[in-house]
C-alpha cells in the first residue's frame, strides 16, 4: 500500500470514528419548558413556481419551526429542518402538496419532540400583463407570503399578496362635475344660441375640464386560505380576480392610448375605501379556492395626509 493510500485510509477512520463520537447537547433530556415554536427564519432558496406564466424559479426567503414538548429535549434538530427543505424544493414546483409533506418530514425526524410544524415563505411573483389597448405588455411585481401549517394533523395553506391599484374618489368626483357644469351653465346661457360645434370645442378646451376628481395609488392585501384538495398554487387565478373585482389595476407598458383608457376605466368606477373592500368582500365570499379570507384596502390619498383603509373578513381565516 503506497504512503497516499495509507494516508487516505487514515483520514477516512478519522472521520468515521470523530463523526460517531460527535456529542449532541441538544438533545440531552431536561426539565425545560415547552416552547410553541423553534426554528430558523430568513432562510434564502431559489423556488420553483408553476403558474400561467410558466415554471418560474424565484428567490424566496424561508422560515421554519416546530414546536418543543416540556422536557422532551434540550432544542430541536435544526440541520433536519434545513435538509428536509432542500430536499423538498430543490427540484419540484411548490404545490400545497408538497408543502404539507414538507411539514410531515419535519414531524418525522421529531418524532417524540413535536407535534406541529409551520413553514413561511416569501418572494415576489412576477406575471406579464397586456396593455390596455396598445397591444404592448410588461412584467407586474406582486409581494406573495404563504404560510402552510400542520398542527395535529390539521393541514392549512394561507396565502397573502397584494394588488396596487388606482381610486378615484366618488365625492371628489361629484364635485368636480358640479364645477364643470357650472362652467358651462356661464359659457352657455339660456339666452346664448348652443350649436353642437361650439360645445365640443368647449368640452375640448382646457375651459372644459377646469377641476377634476382626485385620485391616487392605493393597496390590496388580501389574504386567503386555500380550500382542501387544491394540487396548486392559484397565485395568477387570485391575482387576476382582484384586479378584475377592482377594475383599475396600475399599468406596466403605457402608450398615450392606454392612458386614455386607463382615465375611462377611472372615471366609470370611482371608489371609497369602502367600496374597494366590499367589492373583495363579494367575490371572496364565493370563491370556490377559497375556505376564508381577510382583505385591508389601503387609499394613499393624495388629498389627505394620511390613508384612508378599509377591511373585511370571514372567520375561517
């Protein structure tokens, strides 16, 4: 046997009998408390997304815990928790599927220590929309959490994303056209000859058009809890919905034509607070993916300094 080979077959007993005498503190038994959660939070992976825009792989920021019965063990096998995650979504597409049996692995190999596992996972979904009449598009951003719990063999899936979108005051608007009537009502008088001409001209003039309704970027939050039995993630069916319900969803590519049709979609739906939250209330009351939901519309007025919010729920959530 040549000295290398010596050398290598040293090394390698090292290692087998170093790794077998490998003290494990954690698990030392104790009279310690019980503790509802332990684990590790900001844990950065690349996940696989399946959704209408293909197999995206994101950056995602990962937290996950088990609970730690009282005297069980001193702590938790955290380097489990961590393999079991690379493991798991590594190469799948994240599906609610996959998530609980995540959470199923993470009670396995605490067999004795726990009986409820969580994992939170965080990242941007990024979905490409059309213009709204130049034929052009852009990518959209929208913040996504999902939170999947297992606890007691109760299985959960909660998602959390958010929709921007543009409101138009409806008081503000009414005001605006009490203004511009009036404007008129002077420009016109009762006595004055009115062709269709003139009046076009007018409406078309900066005269025409002297006060208009505020308006300003505002925020969704909406988060759901997945009905059982679902084999995906709905992330653009949900998102879609939202901005379908909402009706003015801001833009990624603009050319002058979509702005115009960006300010009709404006002015056929002015909307309090109130009325955007009522409007999700609606169609998550009835939405068959959904079990419960919690939504918080928030208005950046652009009158006010401060926001105007608004929120609606159902208990299930």
């Amino acid at each position: 046997m040549s000295s290398d080979q010596h050398r290598d077959r040293a090394a390698s007993v090292f290692v087998e009998e170093a790794s077998s005498a490998l003290p494990d503190v954690a698990a030392a038994p104790g009279a310690s408390a019980a503790l509802d959660w332990v684990g590790m939070d900001a844990i950065d992976l690349p996940l696989r997304i399946a959704d209408t825009a293909g197999d995206l792989r994101v950056p995602a920021r990962v937290a996950v815990a088990v609970d730690l019965a009282a005297g069980a063990s001193r702590g938790i096998h955290m380097s489990r928790l961590y393999t079991a995650l690379d493991a798991a979504v590594a190469e799948r597409p994240l599906t609610p599927g996959v998530l609980e049996a995540l959470l199923r692995e993470f009670l396995a190999s605490h067999a004795g220590l726990s009986t409820r596992a969580r994992v939170r996972i965080g990242f941007d979904h990024f979905l490409r929309r059309p213009a709204l009449a130049s034929g052009h598009s852009g990518w959209r951003r929208y913040p996504v959490r999902l939170s999947a719990t297992l606890l007691r063999e109760r299985y959960a899936l909660d998602v959390d994303f958010e929709v921007v979108y543009s409101s138009t005051c409806p008081a503000s608007t009414a005001l605006a056209r009490q203004l511009v009537a009036a404007d008129f009502a002077r420009a016109f008088p009762p006595d004055a000859p009115l062709s269709r001409d003139a009046a076009l001209r007018w409406l078309e003039g900066e005269q025409g058009m002297r006060a208009t309704p505020h308006s300003q970027r505002s925020t969704a939050a909406i988060g759901v809890r997945l009905a059982p039995g679902i084999d995906h993630l709905p992330l653009a069916r949900l998102i879609d919905a939202a901005e379908a319900v909402l009706a003015t969803p801001v833009q990624a590519a603009v050319k002058r034509i979509d702005e115009q049709a960006f300010a009709r979609a404006n002015g056929e739906n002015p909307m309090f607070c109130e009325d955007a939250a009522r409007r999700l209330q609606s169609w998550l009351t009835t939405e068959p993916l959904v079990r419960g939901f919690h939504v918080r519309v928030a208005h950046h007025e652009s009158l006010h300094a401060h926001d105007a919010v608004a929120e609606a729920g159902s208990e299930a959530r």
